[in-house]
C-alpha cells in the first residue's frame, strides 16, 4: 500500500522501468548492428537504415510510457494514379509484420507500428527494423513507378536532351523507351 509507483504489468514492474529496459535495449540493439542513429532527446532515436533501391530510409523510434512508437518515411505523396497505389498498399498490409503503410494529412506514405514496451527485445528490434527496410526499399520502384510515371519519362527526356546520364533511372528503362515523355 505504500509503494504509489505506477505498474504497467510489464515485466521490469513499473512503467519507468519498462521505458529504461526498452531504451537501453534499442540503443544497444543499433549500435551492435552498426546502424547510423541519433537521439535527439531522451527516448527519440533517428536510425538510418541503409537500402539499395532507395539509398536510405529514415526511421523514428519513439519509447512512450506504455509503448514504442516506430515510422519510417517512404516516398512522398504519388503524383497520379492514386487509387492503384493506396489499393496497392492496402494489399500489402495484409503481409507485414508488426507495421503498416499509412499516410500522413499531406498523402505521403510511411510505413508505421506501435508495441508494447515488453515486446522490444534486440530481436524483436531487428525483424522490425527489417520489415521496414525490406518493404520500404522493396516496394520503393514499385512505388516509383505506380505514382511518378510521368515525372519518371519527363526526367529522362530532360537528361538525354542534355547529355546528361540517366544511370539512375535504368530500373524504368520500360517506362522511358519508346514512351513520349
């Protein structure tokens, strides 16, 4: 009766212990994997995640009192075709794990989850942050190309009419061959 310290049922006891495991488990859990990643205030973790389609996702980790808060940007909002990509990735949820596509008020995509502050474990940690490494730079040309068609074929005619590479466009050669910008 005289102990008034907040208990969350969470396996450290009290909600401040939960949020001192959960901290330390990320930043240990980032700093084995050797990933870029900042703290710009106490439980808030910026965390770089490398790709090769997209050459880096940003994500957020965020610890709360009851959970961690994760959302990683994907791409912008789509320029056209919006349906097919909402629908497209409306689709996809029904896959992933532990995350979901969202949009933001300004129709940008993110993938984002929510977990209790008892399931961040380092390989918990880990298959999350590779749920959003695999799905944000995996689905990023799909993206690309359901929303950015027509920017994709105007960018191209734009760099041939002036001799400039268009190297990092090779994954649309489909979209940028025999199409008139």
């Amino acid at each position: 009766m005289g102990d008034e310290r907040e208990t969350s049922g969470t396996a450290g006891g009290t909600t401040a212990g939960a949020v001192v495991t959960a901290r330390a488990v990320i930043e240990r859990t980032l700093t084995d994997a050797e990933l870029a990643w900042e703290s710009p205030s106490d439980g808030t973790y910026v965390v770089k995640l490398p790709g090769t389609r997209k050459l880096s996702t940003t994500c957020s980790l965020v610890v709360g009192r009851h959970s961690l808060s994760l959302n990683a940007f994907v791409v912008r909002h789509p320029d056209e075709n919006h349906e097919a990509v909402h629908r497209w990735l409306l689709e996809r949820n029904t896959r992933l794990y532990g995350v979901s596509y969202a949009i933001d008020k300004l129709g940008d995509i993110y993938l984002v989850g929510k977990f209790p502050l008892a399931a961040v474990t380092p390989d918990e940690l880990d298959r999350l942050l590779g749920t959003v490494l695999e799905n944000a730079d995996g689905s990023f040309n799909t993206l690309l190309e359901m929303g950015f068609a027509t920017a994709i074929r105007k960018e191209y005619a734009w760099r041939v009419s002036r001799g400039e590479s268009t190297r990092n466009l090779d994954a649309f050669t489909h979209l940028t061959q025999g199409r008139p910008a």
